[in-house]
C-alpha cells in the first residue's frame, strides 16, 4: 500500500501582513493577533537597538496557556512573525497562486 504523503501546515505571507499589520508603534507595547488558525502574542521591546531599530519578539500561544517557541529581532514585525512560525513547525508561503 502507498503511504499517505502529509502536507506540512503554511500560512500565506499576505495572511501574517494582514494578522499583523505593520507593527507596534509604541515602546513596551502588546499585542495578542490572529494569523490564519494562529494566535500570535507581538511584543514591542522598551529598547531599541544600536542602530536605532525597534526589538519585536512574537511568541504563538497554544490552547490553555502554553506558549511555544519565540523569534526575536530587530526586522519588521511580520519577519519576526514568520521566523517563529518557522520554528514552530508552520511554512510560510510566499505568493498566492
């Protein structure tokens, strides 16, 4: 018998834009978005970096209260977002076909 071929779970680029936005505009800021089936947990760092940019750090929040992994950087926030997607085991895709 032929094994069953699993498709790994992906969210649209477009889909993370829309969840996300364009970031936090205020330092030590919080917030808990929805990407795709997703709730991601975006925070603002009180710092910026040497170079003057804001830290963003996103966590995915499981059902209860578990939290997986993080991805923390100094990019925008839907690279942070995508990053720490990646690390949980989701893909992002680029373009809608």
């Amino acid at each position: 018998m032929a094994k069953k071929k699993t498709s790994k779970p992906y969210v649209y680029y477009d889909t993370i834009w829309k969840g996300v936005g364009g970031g936090l505009s205020n330092p030590g800021e919080s917030r808990l978005c929805s990407v795709g089936k997703h709730k991601v947990l975006l925070t603002r760092g009180d710092r910026l970096d040497r170079y003057g940019n804001p830290v963003h750090t996103a966590s995915l929040v499981r059902g209860g209260r578990t939290v997986g992994y993080s991805a923390k950087s100094s990019g925008s926030a839907t690279m942070v977002v995508s990053k720490m997607l990646e690390k949980n085991g989701v893909e992002t895709k680029r373009h809608k076909k």
